[in-house]
C-alpha cells in the first residue's frame, strides 16, 4: 500500500498545518514529536507478526521505544495504536484509541509528567 494514497483523518492534518507538533525531539509536545513524511514507515516492513492490521507509525517518542499508528484499512487511516517497538517479539499493542484526539489526551499527561520531571 502506498502512504501518498492514504486519507489521514482532518484532526492529524489540522494539527500539522497549526503546527501544533513538531517533527523532531524536544518540539511542541514533548515528549512526542511527529515523524516527517519521508519517515513515517508501516509496521510489517520492520517486524514480522501475526497481527493482521496495517499499521503506519506517525508519531515517537522520544526517551523510550513508544511509538504511535494509524490503524490503516481501505486507504483510510483510522484507529490509533500505541505501540512498544524492538521488544523480543518485534513490538508490542500497549493501548488502541478510536481517534487522534483521544490518544492526545494521554499526551498532555504525557507532557505534564515530563514538565514535572524538568522542573525537579
């Protein structure tokens, strides 16, 4: 499957073209950052597994091995995955989230903790 041809849903590019995330560490949500187009890799092409979902990574971060995906079905991404890369296995689901926004909401705890770590 092409990424070009993929329909990415209106908040991931809302997002991108308010330049609400960045696409390198230590930018706008930090501790996440984006992957740039020419990154943005699928699942499958790194690690074998039995799951049958195609699953495009967007997004790191970026002081452990989390990464996030877009569910991808009929060129249309849709769900989204949080994903634990390079375990023994290959990677591991931590949590599926209906939408962008909903696993946004674990990124602003994500960044209050971080805030928190920062300032001690």
């Amino acid at each position: 499957m092409n990424k070009k041809e993929i329909i990415y849903p209106k908040g991931y590019i809302w997002l991108i073209e308010k330049r609400i995330v960045g696409f390198d560490y230590f930018t706008q949500l930090q501790p996440w950052y984006f992957l740039s187009e020419e990154k943005i890799f699928w699942v499958n092409e790194i690690w074998s597994s039995s799951i049958k979902d195609k699953l495009l990574v967007f997004g790191r971060r970026q002081d452990n091995d989390d990464l996030v995906c877009f569910r991808v079905q009929d060129n249309i991404a849709t769900e989204v995955f949080l994903i634990h890369g390079w375990t023994n296995n290959g990677f591991e689901i931590i949590k599926k989230y209906p939408n962008i926004w909903s696993w946004l909401h674990d990124v602003l705890d994500d960044i209050h903790e971080w805030i928190n770590i920062d300032n001690n």
